[in-house]
C-alpha cells in the first residue's frame, strides 16, 4: 500500500534508531569530570602528578579546577610546558569563583601550569594524555567528580599568543567554563544534533 515503508526500510530505520541510541547513551554516560588534585584541589599541597598517574581521560570528559585566588590556570604548550615558562600561554583562566572546568574536546595531550611566580616549578602543573576511549582493560578509577558543584559564572578565558608544538590540540578551541551547568549543556547540545541526523538518515533511508 502505497505510503508505508517496505520491510527492508523498516530493518533500516530500526537499526539506525539503535545505533543513534548506543551513540546517544555513551555522550551522556561516559564523560567524566575530574576533579584536579581530588580533595585537595589546585594546591601547592597536592600531588597532583600522583593524581593525574591514575587517573585516565577521554574526549567529552571535563578538568574541574577548584582554587583559591593565589592560584590560576595557564595552558601552555609542551615545550613551554617543560621548562614553566609562562609568558606565552596558549590560554589563561583566572575565575572569580575560583572554580575552572575546561572541556577535554579533543585526543592529545594538554598542559596546565599555574601562573604564579614559581608555582610551576614547585609541582603545581599537569599533563593529560586525551584517549578517543577509554581502554577496556584499564581497570584505573576516574577521579571522583561529586565535590564539582555548579557555581555561578566567572570569568572568561582570555587567549594568549602560543606557539611551538601543540600536540595535535587546536589553541582556539581550548576554552574554559566557569560552571559545570556550561559543559553540561554541551553535551546535550551534542546529542540534540545527533538526533537531527538520525531524522534526516531515517527520512532518506525511509
């Protein structure tokens, strides 16, 4: 009968609504918020080379830096990033609610420090391996992302100049958010275009 779908583009449309929802439910499942340095925050107290040995991260997941306003953080790159110096970041973030999350949008590596004369070279800076996913095999646990509670906004990140070796990581989409609220919001905007390309499959699948 003419306007309903052939069996053939039923089992079509089926199996791209499974596909999207597997693709749907690991966007909303999966991304982690990783709380830098645990309890202790970014702090020259912590240890957060310690932190970061055991901790894994994926794209989507989220860096939450809770500080206090003798800190901040910088991203440089890697080679500015092994010596502490700080006069070229790629990005700065000073928030005035002294919580920082920085979304994890691509694979690479990403280097932090913090800006403060000295702070650096005292232990106070990270570097993150970004996996596409994690590894079924590693049995690591994620950082507890519970003590992140959604703030009211800060500041915005002011783009420095950079240079060198960025290891496959784009300076101009490295951008901060003073709220966990804001790279919530990300991800359901990720999963709204995902529907809006199932529809668009299905209506020509259909």
């Amino acid at each position: 009968m003419e306007g309903m779908m052939s069996p053939a583009s039923t089992v079509k449309a089926i199996m791209v609504i499974l596909i999207l929802s597997a693709i749907m439910f690991r966007c909303a499942s999966a991304a982690v918020n990783h709380t830098v340095g645990d309890s202790s925050g970014w702090d020259l107290s912590s240890n957060i080379s310690l932190w970061s040995s055991s901790t894994s991260f994926v794209v989507n997941d989220s860096l939450v830096f809770n500080y206090t306003p003798d800190h901040d953080v910088i991203e440089l790159t890697k080679s500015d990033f092994a010596t502490c110096r700080t006069t070229s970041p790629i990005s700065t973030y000073e928030d005035t609610n002294g919580q920082t999350v920085i979304l994890l949008s691509q694979p690479g590596w990403r280097y932090f420090v913090c800006g403060r004369p000295h702070h650096c070279s005292m232990g106070l800076k990270l570097s993150v391996e970004v996996l596409y996913q994690h590894n079924p095999l590693d049995q690591t646990p994620q950082s507890n992302s519970a003590a992140a509670q959604p703030v009211q906004p800060g500041s915005t990140p002011t783009e420095g100049s950079g240079n060198g070796d960025h290891d496959k990581h784009d300076p101009h989409l490295s951008r901060g958010y003073s709220n966990l609220n804001a790279v919530n919001s990300s991800r359901y905007l990720l999963q709204l275009e995902i529907t809006i390309l199932g529809i668009v499959c299905l209506y020509y699948l259909c």
